[in-house]
C-alpha cells in the first residue's frame, strides 16, 4: 500500500497511522518537519535525526497514545521503539491524511 493509496476512515486507525509515518519515513522523508521544541529536546537528550526516522519506519514501534483527532483537523500520536540502544517515544502530528500526508515532529522523548 502506497501513501496515495491509503483509505483512510475516522477515526484514523492505528494500523493506517502507523502505515502513512512509516511511508512517510521510508519514501518522502521530506515530508517530516521537525517543531523547534523538538530539535531542541533531541539536542538536549542526545538523539539524532536517524534514529527517530528509526522508531518512525520500524514496525516493532509501538502506540503509546493513540491517534487522536486535534482541534487543528491533524491526527496526534505517540509511537514508541528501539534504535541505537535507546528507547525513544516520538510525539507526532499527521497533517492531511487523505490528500497528501505530512507529518509533524513534536517532541522527542528518551525513555
């Protein structure tokens, strides 16, 4: 299943969410905006870049805050997973599911 190909239902289900990130992260990571806040606390707690889009492709990662619908029309998530010895819960805003996905790094938790 491609991003373009994805049908998505309300709510968004976890199966889709994770399916649109993980293609997202694989095939258009150009298409992942990191916030401020976030390059800040990856700073600060020694993550880089790789190893997010890690916990973002993997399919071992899991939710811990389910995809939950924000008053801006976005999708907000947590995904949880393993890279470079770390456990790391990426905080995530998906933008525009149905037409042409985007996604929003809001923060980046070492656990």
């Amino acid at each position: 299943m491609t991003i373009e190909a994805t049908t998505v239902s309300f709510p968004l289900q976890e199966k889709i969410a994770k399916k649109i990130v993980q293609d997202l992260a694989l095939t258009a990571s150009h298409k992942i905006r990191f916030g401020s806040h976030a390059k800040q606390r990856m700073i600060e707690r020694g993550i880089s870049t790789k190893q997010v889009m890690t916990v973002l492709q993997d399919n071992a990662s899991r939710f811990t805050e389910k995809p939950h619908l924000t008053a801006s029309a976005s999708w907000k998530f947590n995904l949880q997973g393993f890279a470079a010895g770390e456990i790391i819960e990426v905080v995530v805003d998906l933008k525009n599911v149905e037409n042409d996905p985007n996604a929003f790094v809001v923060t980046v938790i070492l656990k």
